[in-house]
C-alpha cells in the first residue's frame, strides 16, 4: 500500500506519463517503482502506447531500436519483451507484435544493428552476443523496467533469444551476474539453434553450403536497410524466394576453389564463409567469442530460464531444437518448464502459417512463468495448449491433430527393420531399383547395386530445403528417384495405418572405388495413386505409381581407404570392390509421419544433395577438399545387402492411443483407460518411471481397456 501511494504521489509530482515518456526519463532512481508487480495492469488500446526509439553503441557497433511502453510505465514497472532482429534491419518495418504485448503490460523492444559490412556481415554471430550485452545493460537502467525479460522469435530472431539468454547469465564459470542485470526469466525460441557449427558443417560431415550462403547473402545485401531498391530489390528477392535455384549459387559452389564462392556470389569476399571453411573444426579459435556457442544450456543448471522450443519436422535446425530440448531439460531438472513442439511442415512454412499462433504461445508462456494474469479476453494456449513436454504434429494426420509425448525420443515405441533386398529379375534401368522386406535377404537372394557418383554432375534434390522456399518442407521425388546415380528401394504397401514417431537410422554396407565419399540415405513415403492418380502413366513405370515425398535424411563422408584392394583404379569402369565392404551406419533424424493403408516406404541411396550439402570432390590425396585442385574421377559405389551384410532401414512405430494414456501418469491395478477405438495392445509402456509393465491379462472392456 506504501509503495503504491508513493507512486501515485511521484506521478502526480511528475505530471502526465505521456508527457514524461516522451522526454529521455521515467524519472529519476529513487522513484523508480517497486519491481516484480504481482498483477498485470489493466488492458489498453494500441493508441494509447507510447512508442521512443532506441540508440546503443557498444564496442562492435551500433544497435538501433524502438520500444513500445504501456501508458502507466511510469506508475507501474513491467517486464520487457525483447526481440532482435540482429543483420535483418530491412525487417525493421515489421512490428506488428507489439501491440499484444504492450497492450498486456508488457515492454515491447524491437533491436537490430546497423553498420558497415565489415561490421555487421562478417560479425554476424559475434554481433548477436554483443548487442546481447547492450540491450541488458540498457533495460537494467530504465526505471520502467522492473528487471524481469522475456524473448522470443523465428528463425535468426530465435537465435539471438538464446544469445540474450546467455548474456543475462554473466560469466557462468565464475557464477558472477551483474546486480543490475536484468534476468531473463522465459524464452520462447523457434526454428532456431543454440550453437552455429553442427548445423553449418553437417556434424562433421560437410558442409551445408546453400544454407550458408543464402544466409549471408541475406546479411550482405537481401536483408540489409537500403542495400537494394526498386526493382533492383524485387529482382533479387524473387530469385530469391520464388526460384528453385538462387541465380549464380550453383555455378558458385562448384566452381573451385570454394573459398571464392562468396565473391562469385555477391562480389565482396566475407571474414565468416572464408574463416568457417578455412577452420572446420570446433575447437579452432575461430569458433570462439561466440561464434558458435550462442547459448550454452547444459552448463546453465537452474538457471536455465523455461525454455519452450518449436520446430517443424522439416526445418533446418530440427536435430538441434532435438539436442536443445534435452540439455535443457537436463539443466533445468524440473518437470513443466522445458517444452518441445514440432509441426508438420519445414522452416519457412513453419514461420509463415504458424506466426501467429507462436506470438500467442510466447505470450502464454510469459504469462505462466512470470505470473502474468491474461485479460485480454481473448484465448491464449502455450504451445498449443497442451501441457505435455513434447507436443508433436504428425504429417499426414489430421488437420490440427496434436500428439502429447511425455518425452523425445518417445518411450512405449517398437523398431520395424525394413531389409534391403533386390528385385527378382530386375535389369536395364531398374538394376538400381530393390524392395524393402521384413525378412533379410538369404544367401541366395544377395543384394549388390551399384550406380557412379561424378563430381561434376552431383546428385541434387527435391524438398527439405534449407533457407530455400521452393524446396521448403516435403516435395515429390520422381526427378530425383530418376536419376543413375541413385539406388531406390521401395516397399510393399503397408496394410494398415501406422505412425512413424521417433528416430530413424539406416546400415548400410558399401564398397566404393574412391578412397573417400559421400553416402546419403533418404527415408520417403510414398503417398498410393487415388482418383485421376491411377492413370497416370507412372503406374505403369519401374518405380510404380503415387507420389514419392521426403521424410528424413543423413549424409555421411565415409573413409574407404581399410576396404579398398592395393593396386585397383578409380574409374568407374573399374572393379573397386573386395569382400569387405565398409559398414556405414547413418542417423536420418526425427520423423513425425502416418503412414496410411495403402502407402509404401522408400529408402534413396546416392552420394550427393548438392548444393544443400556441398559435393565431394574426389580430389587427389593431399589436396584440401575445398581448396584448388582439379575433380577426381567419378568414382562407383556398390551397396551390398546379403545374409551376412544385412543393410536395413530401422522405423520407429509408435502406438498413438498408448502414447496418449501416458500422461495419465502412473497406471496402477485396477485402473480403465478410455479409448477412442482401434489398435489396442496388451502392453502399456510407462514413460513416467520409466519401465515397462507387461498386462498380459489385459481385458477389453466397454470402450476401454482394463488391467
């Protein structure tokens, strides 16, 4: 009561809050009013904000800004919600959150940095700590702010949330926050990453080079304020966003040496591409000064903020949301404050379909953590609103339909392996063609094909783009799955629905004339032929009909040097195969997919998805992979599957309904599950404990199922 008194005694001494917002000050420390408000203030218009810009400078640059303040700012502290747009500064006009959270009590602080090229392109990720660092310091000094912050944001703007993260802790080793920094006390990051180096070199092995490239393009020249106008603008942002290929990016990365590609690209040579390829490991002091750590969340323990992460299943940064969620999870120790959402869909659709219902979900999150009260009346779910901690969209379910998990991978699940056998009588164009069985081939049904991967046509591909909208998420295969250079392995059509939710991973036994090459395993669903689709033409081909989409993949550089033969050449007319055929096991990813009755499988096998992944080669011995140097010869690659090499694709199939009772908790004797029909086994795994508990005497009753 004191403190509120005194308050309203301050402003009415200091007149109108208007008036006082619109000068530098709220007034000076000793009114500043009492942190950690309980009760959020009342609702307002969007009119009546007040709206300041904002101007740091720090030792890397300048952080430009603007800041949207509820009208009692001066009467009543708030937290602030901080976004940062980091090299986007064209992005600068999109400020359509703020009034969601102005008008709820919130501070709305909407950053971006500003600078040359040499200062803001080639210290991208540098940039994000330390604009970090200044927007705290900043916030810790205006009285409107009551010391508790919030962020969130897609794609880079998730990026530098984790990086704000980072920054409110001080130094972690040493334990020693700032008194005055702010805390941050919830994040909301989507489609984003905690650490640049797994993702930008494909955990060791590649390099993602289309993403990269398209990113800095961004920074230098798509996203930058004022770098293209007029048509010059529209030109670039339709090759862009409206073509398959970037103009200029494919001749780019093949040309060597690579280390050029950015000046082919946009005619000025960039310190990050040309200092990343040039140190490609993480422990090269390159990486260091926050070049790849962002946010380092398994040595943050508690003081880990609650951290709700989305992603999609087909989104660039999907394995690292994956690994952030369970760090996190691991730091915080605690149940309901670490959240994973996954939707069906890849990076841009993700972002675009979904921004608003992520804004809703931030703002719901805050409310919860920070004991916001909504009264905004309208509804507001956190993460979709449920209260599980992994919520997941399966691709090909029903509009809307999510799935509560009680943990990633989920528990409860089944491995269905999948055998690489041959086709009986197969030859011409369908020799690389095989079939996908339950039972590994015997001795007389042994599997070995073959196709040449050549560095100078390299394999491309269809869907599950990075940073490309066109190859955005799940595209038909047919072009790809036509190709020489790739084997394709289909199954029989499944007789009846099953979800494929969890981790998928392939073995492979490969022989390869090349001393060293790319293998990359692709997991598709092949969607039956229905209505007009039945007479289509592709019925009637090798590869049959309905439509082929991407599901998951992984590429790895496999070293055949220990299996190759003393003395056998390279070309691809040679023999390059002994009996010992090197066993590569691969790691396709998370996967969220039904697959209906009538649908079928498939498994791709080639070396190359270029320019997504940055071709192999074949260079001399000696020579650096990325550097000068002519191409090898095209090298052949032989996959054996047999009774004693048996390669097989393992799929994660989970049972639903089972996975929907888990979070009833504990299930005990004499408990009744209700059911919505179908499928029902005589097993229930528990995720909660985590053991398994076997009802062999399960009884069906009506409508449910009882132990």
């Amino acid at each position: 009561v004191r403190s509120r008194s005194r308050r309203v005694m301050d402003s009415a001494k200091r007149g109108s809050a208007r008036a006082l917002l619109a000068s530098s000050d709220c007034g000076s420390a000793e009114s500043q009013p009492a942190r950690h408000s309980a009760l959020r203030p009342r609702c307002c218009s969007p009119k009546d904000l007040v709206k300041k810009e904002v101007h740091l400078q720090h030792r890397l640059g300048v952080v430009r800004g603007v800041v949207y303040l509820p009208p009692d700012a001066c009467d009543r502290s708030c937290p602030a919600v901080v976004q940062n747009l980091g090299s986007y500064s064209a992005l600068q006009a999109i400020q359509g959150e703020a009034p969601l959270f102005a008008t709820r009590g919130y501070a709305y602080l909407l950053a971006w940095n500003e600078g040359s090229k040499e200062e803001v392109a080639d210290r991208v990720f540098e940039r994000w700590a330390a604009d970090a660092d200044a927007i705290l310091e900043w916030l810790g000094q205006q009285p409107w702010c009551d010391g508790r912050v919030v962020t969130h944001g897609s794609s880079l703007m998730g990026s530098t949330s984790f990086a704000l993260v980072q920054a409110a802790q001080g130094d972690v080793a040493s334990c020693d926050a700032q008194p005055r920094r702010p805390t941050v006390c919830a994040a909301v990051p989507a489609l984003s990453f905690s650490r640049v180096h797994p993702t930008v070199f494909l955990g060791g092995h590649g390099l993602a080079a289309e993403l990269v490239l398209r990113f800095l393009w961004l920074a230098e020249r798509g996203a930058r304020d004022g770098e293209l106008r007029g048509l010059s603008y529209a030109g670039a942002m339709l090759g862009f966003f409206g073509l398959e290929e970037m103009p200029g990016l494919r001749a780019a990365t093949l040309e060597r040496p690579s280390f050029d590609a950015d000046v082919r690209l946009w005619g000025r040579p960039n310190a990050l591409w040309r200092g990343g390829t040039l140190a490609r490991e993480p422990s090269d002091g390159f990486w260091e000064g926050g070049r790849d750590v962002l946010c380092d969340l398994g040595h943050l323990g508690k003081r880990c903020p609650p951290l709700l992460l989305v992603t999609g299943w087909w989104d660039i940064f999907l394995q690292q949301a994956l690994d952030d969620f369970a760090a996190a999870t691991f730091a915080r120790g605690e149940a309901g404050s670490v959240k994973l959402v996954v939707y069906a869909g890849g990076h841009f659709e993700v972002s675009l379909s979904r921004g608003r219902d992520l804004a809703l979900s931030a703002l719901a999150w805050y409310d919860k953590h920070l004991g916001m009260t909504n009264r905004a009346g309208a509804e507001v779910k956190e993460g979709g609103g449920r209260r599980s901690p992994v919520c997941v969209q399966l691709y090909g379910g029903r509009a809307g339909d999510m799935i509560d998990l009680q943990a990633w991978p989920p528990p409860g699940g089944t491995v269905r392996a999948l055998y690489l056998n041959p086709v009986a009588g197969a030859g011409g164009g369908a020799a690389r063609l095989g079939t996908l069985r339950a039972a590994p081939p015997t001795t007389e049904e042994a599997c070995a094909l073959r196709y040449v991967y050549d560095p100078r046509t390299p394999t491309p591909y269809a869907g599950g783009g990075w940073l490309n909208f066109r190859k955005d998420g799940p595209r038909p295969q047919r072009r790809i799955e036509r190709r020489r250079d790739v084997l394709v392995f289909t199954s029989e059509a499944f007789p009846e629905n099953a979800d494929l939710v969890g981790v998928v991973r392939a073995t492979l036994h490969m022989r390869c004339s090349a001393p060293e090459c790319d293998v990359l395993a692709r997991l598709c669903v092949v969607r039956a032929p229905r209505g007009l689709g039945l007479l289509s033409p592709d019925c009637l081909s090798a590869l049959g009909g309905g439509t082929s989409l991407n599901l998951c993949e992984a590429i790895e550089r496999v070293d055949f040097k220990e299996n190759r033969v003393a003395g056998v050449g390279t070309g691809p007319r040679a023999a390059p195969l002994d009996d010992r055929p090197r066993r590569v096991d691969l790691r396709l990813g998370g996967i969220g997919c039904r697959v209906h009755a009538g649908d079928r499988v498939r498994l791709q096998v080639c070396s190359a998805a270029h320019p997504r992944a940055m071709r192999h080669p074949l260079q001399a011995p000696g020579e650096d992979w990325l550097g000068e140097g002519s191409l090898g010869s095209p090298a052949t690659l032989e996959l054996v599957s047999d009774a004693e090499h048996p390669s097989c694709v393992q799929l994660p199939v989970l049972d639903v309904e089972l996975a929907r009772w888990t979070s009833v908790g504990r299930l005990g004797r004499g408990d009744v599950l209700e059911t919505e029909g179908g499928g029902l086994r005589t097993w229930v795994r528990d995720s909660i404990d985590r053991r398994s508990t076997g009802y062999s005497g399960a009884e069906r009753g009506s409508g449910g199922l009882s132990a």
